[in-house]
C-alpha cells in the first residue's frame, strides 16, 4: 500500500479518535482495581468508546472478540478479556483502538493493581521512557530506524529486553499501514520521516527473555520465562517540527 501522507482535514479526525482513546486510558485507571474482572474493564471501555459516536477498532478485527486487549503479568499483548479478577501485585496492559469517522487511533498502557514490586515498577517506568526516547527521533528528515534504534539503546542500560516479533505500525484509515515500526536496533535505515506520517509506536519490554509463546486461544502472546512484560504506545504525528502525541 505504502505509507500514506494525511491531510490537514485527516489529521483533524485522527486527533479525535487519539482523544477518545486517551479519555478510555484515564476513565480505565479510575477502576482498576483488585477484584475487577477484564471483561467489566472492556465493557467500560466499549461503552465509553460507543457513547462518542465512535467504535472499538479491535472488535472483530481478524476474529478478535473484544473491545480492548487486556494482557496481564507476563501476557504481552493480545490478551482476551475474561471472567479472572485482578489481584494486588498485578500489572495489566491494555490496548485500546478507536475507530471515529473511519480513522483510528491506537493507545496502551500498562496499569498497576495494588502494591507491585519494585522491579515491575522499574519495568513500566522503564517502558515508558523508552518511548519517549524513540519518538525524540521522530522528525521530518530523520530516518526510521533512529526511533528504533534508541529504544533499545534507551532498554538495554536497564537490563530488561526489547520484544522483537511484534512491533508498531502505520496507522489512518487502517488500523495497520505501512510503515512497520521496530523496537529494536536496526541495520536498514528505512524510510525517511515526512511530515503527515502517522505512526503508532509501541514498546514491549520484558523484565525477562524477549522469547515468546501464543496461548491456545491463538491470540494471548506471553513471555516463554513467566517473567512481567510491560506496554505503552501513543498514535503519533511526524510534524515540520517536534511530534504531535495524539493519544495523550
């Protein structure tokens, strides 16, 4: 298909779907506590998403049978919303996609249930900058893999590791465009950076081995070691000049 330059008018609709999705964030950390369920964590999220004329762009998508992805302790991604309750000491990764006037914004956050151990705050937080690393990279004129590369760069000081077979993505009128965006250091430089590109970049560390499994559900990715992993992406805007967050 290759990477698809948005207009300002597309841009306009983008920021909105990003703003549902940050709103779902903020209103999901309100009630995530031990003893919820994910499923009441996805029907809230769903009904939220529902009630802003937009829809939840991971129901249905290739089967998926949820609204979000709920991924916890050492799940990674694509985690299916359930009866299990959480419990002290859990962290839960959730995935949030909002489809709004037929573009989509793509956001996740790993959240705390309870007191957590340190080494699984060091995770999120750990996490979470390294996104911060990468995008510093995201400029018009800069090359891909200058995201890429400074997320591992940023991970690697701590010890953790970078998930490798999963990665971030172009994202508009589809969920998933080109380009494909790597964590990991890269040898290729890949494309160049344009103003109007609209990435979803997101990190998936592992306190553990980067090596993973597949549930039998065919969906849930978790860790092959059983030890935590931690997510956090944000739609992004390359701009003329610094990026434009629209998740946040």
């Amino acid at each position: 298909m290759g990477i698809v330059i948005k207009t300002d008018s597309q841009i306009s609709i983008m920021r909105k779907a990003g703003r549902i999705c940050a709103d779902v964030h903020e209103l999901l950390a309100k009630y995530i506590r031990p003893g919820i369920t994910t499923n009441e964590l996805n029907r809230i999220a769903e009904d939220y998403i529902r009630s802003n004329d937009a829809s939840p762009s991971f129901l249905g998508y290739r089967g998926f049978p949820a609204a979000v992805c709920t991924s916890i302790n050492e799940e990674v991604i694509h985690g299916i919303p359930s009866e299990r309750k959480l419990k002290s000491g859990d962290i839960v990764s959730i995935d949030v996609g909002v489809c709004y006037k037929r573009f989509h914004g793509d956001a996740a956050r790993t959240h705390t249930v309870g007191k957590i151990s340190d080494i699984h705050k060091k995770l999120i937080e750990v996490t979470q900058n390294s996104f911060f690393e990468g995008i510093s990279h995201a400029k018009s004129g800069n090359r891909l893999h200058e995201i890429s590369n400074a997320i591992q760069n940023y991970v690697d000081a701590f010890g953790f590791s970078v998930v490798r077979e999963w990665c971030g993505h172009g994202i508009g009128q589809q969920l998933h465009e080109d380009p494909q965006v790597p964590h990991t250091r890269q040898e290729k430089r890949g494309p160049k950076l344009e103003a109007g590109m609209t990435l979803a970049i997101e990190p998936m560390i592992n306190v553990g081995s980067h090596v993973l499994n597949i549930k039998s559900d065919t969906w849930t990715v978790f860790t092959r070691d059983g030890k935590y992993s931690a997510h956090y992406e944000n739609t992004v805007l390359i701009t003329d000049g610094e990026p434009e967050i629209l998740t946040l």
